[in-house]
C-alpha cells in the first residue's frame, strides 16, 4: 500500500509577497491534491495470464504461421514443441507441424485471433497412419456384396472411405448366403413383394483397420462385419418414456418424461405448428437407410422445445430435441441439417449403450435420485444427469462425439447440402461469445474451435478445395420457418 507522505510547511514553495490567508488556502490546496493523487509505482506488470488454445490444426499460412480455424498461432521466441506420445510421430518441431494434427497450444493472445504459444504438444489427430474403428453401417453399401466375394471394393463408411483390396483380411460373408459372383448382383433395396425399402448390410456393425493415405483414404488391412446392436441398446436409461400430452388447466402442448407410470417432468414444446412441422420434415429427410437395420423398430420422434439454450438432444429410443435457441442462432438449413444429423448418428450408433457397456466410469452417472413429481423442466441436463442420460445432453466421449461430427457431416454431404457450413456454425458460436474454451452447442462436451477445427480438418483430408462449391445450402422452406417463428431469446 502507498501512502503520501507529510510535506512541512517550510518545505512548500509559495510565491514571495502573497498574503498569509492566501498562503494558509494555497498550502491546504497542495496537501489535498498530493493526498488525492498518491505517488505512481512504475513497478513492473502481472505476466499475462496463459491460456490454452485446444483444436485441429486447419491450414499453414507460412513458415511461422499454423492455423487453427480463424485463430493463427505464432510459436514465441524460446518456444517449443514436443509430442504427447508415440502418435505424434517425428512432428516435434514447428515446421513439421501439419493440418489435421491436435494440438495443445499454451501462451497468450497478441490479438483478437493471434496466439503467441510458449509450448505446443502435438498428438497424432487426424495425421495418425493407423487407424481402427467400429461403426454400425448407417448405408446400405452398394459394393457389399463385392466385399463378400473377395473382389476390390469401396465403402463409404464411418465418414471415411475404406479401400478393399486383395490383400484385406475380410469376414464379410454373403448376405444371402449364395455362391454367384457378387459382381454380377446389386445388393437387394426393396422388398419384391410390397416394393418397401429393406435393409442388407445397413445397421449392421463392422470392425475395421488400415492406414490412412495421403488424400485421406484408408487402406484397409482388416475388415469385419458383426450382428445389429440388441433390441435393449435403443431403451432409454431406466425405462424413461417420453410421451407428448398436453396440461389439462392451460392447454399447453408439451413433452413429459415418464417413469412406472409416473411423470418425472415436463418440457414445453414450442407452440407454432409451421416449425414443429418443418423440423419434423427435415429430420425425416435425414434420416440414413441404417434405421431400417436395427433389431428394434425405431420412430423417430423430432420436437422443437422451448429452451433458449444452443442444443440440440437424442435419446437412444429416436426421440430428437431441438431447443430454440438452436433454431435461432443457425444461418441456413445446411447449418442445422448438420446439427440433427449428429443427433441422428448418436441413435443409429447407440452411443448412450455403448457408453454404459464399453466405460466402466460412465456407470457412474445411471445412479437415480428423486425427482419432484410433475414440474416443468428449466435444465434439461441436470434432469437427464438424474436418470441416467448425463451424456444425452453433456456430450458422448471424445471418439464417440467425432464419430457422430464425421457421420453428420457423410448425411449432409449425401444430400447435396455444402458441409462447409458445419464448420461456419461453430465459427458464428466464437465470433458470437467469444469463448474458445467451452462449447455452447452440445453443451459443455467440447470447445467450439475444437469441434468446428475436426470438421474442417477431416473434409480437408477429404475432398479438395471447391469441392462443394455450388452444394445447397438454404432453402425457402427454411426462410419460411424462421418467419414463422419470429424472434426466440438465445443463451
């Protein structure tokens, strides 16, 4: 703490000749201003804060420039970098930094979107040669049968797509057990009888591994086809239904979340029937032909509910939420085609079973509290957190969160729409809030620049610049709802 000191009265410099009640005021004056105005420290600043810059590398703007998204990264003057582990392979310098790599990035930010990095620690991302996923088929592959007979294929599958050649180990047995060269017949698509669509291979799940190429391909070393997820991987958590009713005093249209007959709570659903129903309509449009493989009949049940949060939630029985907030804050119905076909992908990949069977720690989370009896909802993640469903609303693991990213963006690029926009969603979420360390969409699961950097980097990977150029990306239908809905308060 400062204090001014006392000056003597002998010490102060008044002018020759003034008067003494002049002198007395001028004295007072002096002391008054040197208390109110206290001596500067010329000490030296607080170091700014480090803070930490989490994402896929997207691009390389020069020699001492990489960039994540919009954000540049600059390495500092004694700065270095160093690999997690092994998966980072021999990137251990700033120059070998390469798109597609994950990266951990400590310092501070010069600028809006430039981060001076003291450290940098690299793991293998995107950039990684080996790769071994799981995935249950979300198409019908039009080349399976070929896989079957041991002839070289293709398969769009997990977002990625699979090289079959010679020299892949394969179990992929004949879909209809015959012996005839499966080059010479299509996989069967519709019922002979009633001409309905019926599904082969889709729903079903496949192991595989290879070694990723250049343009992004995977040379596929093994692949294995396996049996549909049981029929109780599509339950939801503790026999929770979620039944649309209406509140018999006010005649407001909701959604209850029931129990052993017993109503948990209640959400209200957004009372404008042009938008219940244009969501409804482009989730069905989305919805990929592995829903008519699984070992339960799914419906799935799209609903718009009033919470002002950015989200959008599945539950594995095929219920899909999408909050207001969401509706309000996307551009174009590219940007939300991609956020419910996300949705869609945690339900046809059960996600919330494969969570609870494959993670010992997420058991933790089925542990049941009471609940007050017929409320309405105000946070739907603390009420999903009580029965079970944590992830539902808080976002799946890592691995299981890009799956469902790589998936959404397969649907959209299927149906003609730009998946550029994916990525232009979480960018409109940073310019927005301004926060790279928490995700406001999918709540808290992961950062924005972390999910919009995996989309841009895995397209990258992909598909080569203009690729899109010329895709769909609005409709007048989606102009239609948002007038329809009117201004909707966004969190």
């Amino acid at each position: 703490m400062f204090q001014t000191p006392m000056i003597p009265m002998k010490e102060l410099a008044i002018p020759h000749g003034t008067n003494h009640a002049a002198q007395y005021i001028g004295t007072f004056l002096i002391a008054l201003m040197l208390h109110a105005f206290p001596p500067v420290s010329f000490a030296a600043s607080p170091a700014p804060t480090k803070l930490k810059l989490r994402g896929y590398l997207t691009a390389r703007i020069d020699d001492s420039t990489v960039a994540i998204l919009d954000d540049h990264i600059q390495l500092a003057r004694g700065g270095h970098v160093e690999g997690r582990d092994s998966s980072a392979g021999t990137a251990l310098s700033f120059a070998g930094l390469a798109t597609g790599q994950l990266v951990d990035a400590e310092g501070t930010w010069q600028g809006k979107h430039l981060f001076s990095a003291d450290h940098i620690t690299v793991e293998g991302g995107l950039s990684d040669k080996s790769v071994h996923e799981s995935v249950y088929l979300q198409g019908e592959p039009a080349e399976g049968p070929m896989i079957a007979a041991g002839e070289a294929a293709e398969l769009k599958a997990d977002g990625e797509w699979l090289t079959i050649g010679p020299k892949t180990h394969r179990e992929w047995p004949p879909a209809d057990g015959s012996a005839k060269s499966a080059s010479l017949r299509k996989a069967r698509t519709e019922d002979a009888t009633t001409g309905a669509p019926v599904a082969v291979y889709a729903g079903r799940q496949i192991h595989y591994s290879g070694v990723r190429r250049e343009d992004g391909r995977v040379d596929t070393q093994s692949i294995e086809l396996r049996d549909p997820a049981p029929p109780e991987a599509y339950n939801n958590p503790h026999d929770v239904q979620v039944v649309r009713g209406k509140d018999v005093q006010t005649g407001i249209e909701l959604l209850e979340f029931r129990r052993g007959g017993k109503v948990d709570g209640r959400l209200k659903l957004f009372p404008v029937p042009e938008v219940q129903q244009y969501v409804a309509d482009l989730g069905t449009s989305l919805l990929p032909a592995g829903q008519l493989g699984t070992t339960r009949a799914l419906e799935f049940r799209f609903f718009v509910v009033e919470d002002s949060s950015i989200n959008a939630q599945s539950f594995p029985d095929g219920t899909v939420l999408v909050n207001t907030g969401l509706l309000g804050v996307v551009e174009n119905e590219a940007e939300l085609a991609f956020a419910m076909s996300h949705e869609i992908a945690h339900v046809l990949q059960v996600h919330t079973w494969r969570e609870a069977n494959e993670t010992r720690a997420a058991k933790v989370g089925l542990l049941i509290v009471g609940i007050a009896g017929t409320y309405y909802i105000g946070d739907l993640s603390i009420y999903l957190s009580k029965v079970g469903m944590a992830a539902v609303a808080n976002g799946h693991l890592r691995g299981l969160e890009n799956q469902a990213d790589r998936l959404g963006l397969q649907t959209i690029i299927d149906r003609g729409y730009d998946p550029r926009e994916a990525t232009k969603l979480m960018r409109t979420l940073i310019e927005r809030y301004g926060d790279r360390s928490t995700s406001l969409l999918w709540s808290n699961h992961d950062s924005s620049v972390l999910r919009g950097s995996f989309l841009a980097a895995q397209l990258e990977a992909q598909y080569p610049q203009g690729h899109f150029d010329g895709a769909r990306v609005d409709t007048k239908a989606f102009q239609g709802m948002r007038e329809a809905m009117g201004p909707v308060k966004i969190n």
